[in-house]
C-alpha cells in the first residue's frame, strides 16, 4: 500500500516522501497512528500543492535577500561607542549591536545570527562585516565605529 508520510519516522522514511508500506503496517500502525495518509488522488495533490507553495516561498526569500544585499552595499553604518585613550572601547561591538543600528539608522530588518563576526570589534575605525542573507547571498556591510 502507497502511503504519505506525516512525519518523519526512523527506519521508514522522512516527512511527506511516499513510501510503499505493507498493508498491515499500514493500517494496523501508520493510519490509525496518524502518521500517515493514504497515497490517493486527494492526497497526492495536496502534497503537491504544498511542495510548490514551499518552492514559491523560498524563491520569494532569495528575492528579498537579493534586494537586501544590493542596498546594504552602499550603506556605511556609524556606531558611537565610548572609548577611552588610544581608541579602546570599553565592552565591544557585538553583532547584535549592528543589527540594531541597522534597524534604527535604515530600517533593515537583520537577524543577529546572520551577522558574521569573527570577534567582537574592540578598537575603534572602519571594518567590513559580511552578513549571510540566505543560501550563496552575503552582503558586506562597511561599520564605522567612532567615540561619542
């Protein structure tokens, strides 16, 4: 009996992959369980529909991010710090500062995790940040740390 999976199961297959399951398994343990449907012409399509809206979505995604990336090519982010004597700061800009200067100075809704710093900034001048938008998109961001 062709069954759609409802959730992953191990040792028999993932989320929404079609399987060929005995008949018994299935209607003694798959259906009544809820963790799968019956693979029939209702069911095929609704897993079909749900397949393309996750492909249109994720395309969606790559477009925003695409957009995203061109504009903050352009931007240089100003960060005011306190720093004492021979540019010192004191704590560090963190990637979660970044985004929310992002988000004050340009309205760039960014998600911290996304930032990519290798250490928090300590000192003060101009560095460049790369941010991972999505899967092959990156932006890089020039920050301008400068003393209040």
């Amino acid at each position: 009996m062709k069954v759609i999976l409802l959730d992953n199961i191990k040792g028999v297959g993932k989320k929404d992959e079609i399987i060929n399951a005995s008949d018994g398994y299935a209607r003694n343990y798959l259906l009544p369980k809820k963790l799968a449907v019956e693979a029939n012409a209702e069911n095929l399509s609704k897993l079909n529909n749900k397949k393309e809206s996750a492909i249109y979505k994720k395309d969606q995604e790559k477009q925003n991010a695409e957009e995203l990336a061109k504009k903050l090519k352009g931007i240089m982010l100003k960060i005011k710090v306190k720093a004492g004597e021979n540019g010192k700061i004191f704590g560090g800009v963190t990637s979660k500062e970044i985004s929310e200067n992002l988000k004050s100075q340009y309205n760039f809704v960014v998600d911290k995790k996304k930032i990519e710093l290798k250490d928090t900034i300590k000192t003060l001048g101009s560095f460049n940040v790369s941010i991972k938008l999505f899967e092959g998109i990156t932006a890089d961001l020039r920050v301008e740390v400068i003393s209040e």
